[in-house]
C-alpha cells in the first residue's frame, strides 16, 4: 500500500466537544476522528463501558465511493458488506448477521435484533419507507421531506438489548446529485463508523442510480460520537499504519435500476452463507459490479472453510482490482493457518 501524509482538515471546538470533520475517504476521516478523540475526548461511563466523547459531531465525506478503509486494521470489506445484505434482505434474524459480525450476539433478544434496520428501512409500521422516498424524490425535485425513520418512539417505551444507533436518513436532490444525511444519536468511532458509512453510502448510490443521477456528498451527523476504552490500542495501531492512499475507491455501481441485480446478490448471499452448492451461472447475467460482490462473499466463505484454493480461484475471477489487497490477505492468512496447522500434525 501507498502511505501518504496530508493535512488533516477539520475544526473543532474542544471547550464543548463539538467538532466538524471533512474528508475525502473513509480513512481520511477516521484518522481525524479518532485524533481527536484520543487527544479531546470527554470520559464518561455509558452502559456499554467507558469511552471517550465528542458530542454534536458531523462528519463529510465528499467522495462517497471511497467508503472502504484500506489499512489493516479496519479494512472490513466483508463484514461490511454482509451486513448491507442484511439490510437489503429486510431481516433483523441474528442467525444471519452473526455469520458476519458475532458482537450481534450481545444485541439480541432471542433470535431477532430489535432494532435492526432492515426491516425498518423497508416496511416499517405499514408504511413503505423506502419506496415512499424515492417516489418523493421523483415527484418533487427540490424536496426536503425524503427521510427514513429508523430510530422509533416506542423505542423507549419497552426494554430491549438493541435500540437503533441511527434517528434519521434523509436525501436531497440538488444539482443532479443525491446528497444524504445521516443522524445519529450514538456512533462507536471504531467499530460502527466504518460499516455506518459503508452501508449508507452504498443505499445513497442504490437510491441515487434508481434515480438515474449521480451521487453528491454524504454527511453524517452524530450527538455521541465515541471510543471505547477498550479500543483504544486498536485506534493507536490503526493511526499507526499511516493514512493510506485515496486513489482505490470503489467503482461506480452501474446505471440502470439496480433491484434485480441487488435480488440477485441477496439470493447469492443466502445460498453461500448456508453453505449450499453455489451455482455460478446465478451471477452471470449480472454487471460485474455486483458479481463482484458476490465474489467477496464467496471468499468470505471459503476464508472461514480454510480453502485457499478456491480463495485463489475466486480472485482470479474478480473483475476490479480493488478488492485484490483484501482477498489476498484473506489468501495469506489461509496459508498461514493451514501451514501451522501441518506442522502441528
């Protein structure tokens, strides 16, 4: 990878702990982010253990595509990809999330996450959400009314383990693009924020290409933007490795309605996180975006299986090389483990 250093730009008004954080990529703002959070967080003791906050906080990124972290430390493609297709699949089960991301477990009420998003984003108290805001970003151009409510009243009203980190989505076309702001009531600097983005941003660009415009600039804004104590070595090792180069974003998701292929990816992902036979004629006659995308789940897959070989088969069928730093990590660590494994025998 390309280490590069730049000037990182934000402003921040430490007395309040108020701050704005402009970036490029997702990189370029988790490196200010947890900066400042290491050098101005407040401490405090929420439920989930001590951390250090910033209040009223927002976030821009102006390249929404670069929504990928590309170090070690926080480069979670997959994870962050599993957990858009749980969204996308409108479910809120844990078995299926937990494949992805275990911590899910901690959240859960049984075998469902209470306040997980997909079914919110979708259907939600009888009323289409999703379909409702893109008809009113057909029917009124300049409109201010295109938000998602993900955060609900009753909520509050009765006790569960996961109540929604995120209140609000709401899109604006301006200028031919489709500009997005998140709000958020709580975000984990370090572990939510990069699939926070990752998985809004990829809706932005859905919404946006069934829009047939171009995407805009994406913000986000948080009342407790936090890190955990716990994290705090991680957040170091991550500022550690340097801010990496901003010339690998993902590619432009293909113009043209996206649902077909998106059902496409939502049947593939199901077939290879239940380990069923994977026919590959079901990603043929979809763009190669979004084969690609099944790809990463496939090697997602064949990581946990151990199988290098079919890790290395995927690779060479991968139609960007944006992915390759990922997958070949994923190949090296196969390797690696499979070594250790014949030496103990």
């Amino acid at each position: 990878m390309v280490i590069q250093h730049r000037v990182m730009p934000y402003a921040s008004n430490n007395l309040t702990g108020e701050s704005y954080f402009s970036g490029a990529t997702l990189d370029d703002l988790m490196c200010d982010v947890l900066e400042e959070l290491l050098s101005h967080g407040e401490p405090t003791n929420p439920s989930q253990g001590p951390c250090k906050e910033l209040r009223g906080v927002l976030l821009e990124l102006t390249s929404p595509r670069s929504r990928i972290s590309r170090t070690e430390t926080r480069g979670k493609p997959f994870s962050c990809l599993g957990e858009l297709c749980w969204y996308l699949a409108q479910s809120n089960e844990l078995e299926f999330i937990r494949y992805y991301i275990k911590q899910y477990e901690d959240s859960a009420d049984g075998d469902v996450v209470k306040g997980g998003y997909g079914p919110r984003l979708f259907r939600w108290r009888q009323v289409e959400q999703l379909d409702n805001v893109i008809e009113t970003l057909r029917t009124k151009l300049d409109s201010r009314q295109a938000v998602i409510q993900l955060f609900d009243a009753s909520d509050l009203a009765e006790s569960h383990k996961s109540i929604p980190c995120t209140c609000t989505l709401q899109f604006m076309l301006r200028g031919g693009q489709l500009h997005m702001v998140t709000s958020m009531r709580s975000n984990d600097a370090y572990i939510g924020l990069p699939h926070d983005i990752f998985c809004f941003t990829m809706l932005l660009e859905i919404i946006a290409r069934t829009l047939s415009v171009d995407v805009g600039i994406y913000k986000h804004a948080v009342g407790s933007l936090h890190l955990y104590d716990r994290n705090i070595d991680g957040a170091k090792q991550f500022l550690g490795e340097g801010v990496q180069s901003t010339t690998s974003p993902m590619p432009r998701m293909p113009e043209g309605d996206p649902w077909p292929a998106i059902r496409v990816l939502i049947e593939a992902e199901k077939v290879i996180r239940t380990n069923q036979l994977f026919d590959n004629r079901l990603i043929e006659n979809i763009d190669p975006y979004w084969a690609d995308l099944a790809r990463l789940l496939q090697v997602y897959r064949f990581s946990k299986d151990n199988d290098c070989d079919q890790i290395a088969d995927v690779r060479g069928k991968m139609a960007s090389s944006t992915y390759e730093v990922f997958i070949d990590q994923r190949l090296s660590e196969c390797r690696k483990r499979l070594m250790e494994s014949h030496e103990k025998a």
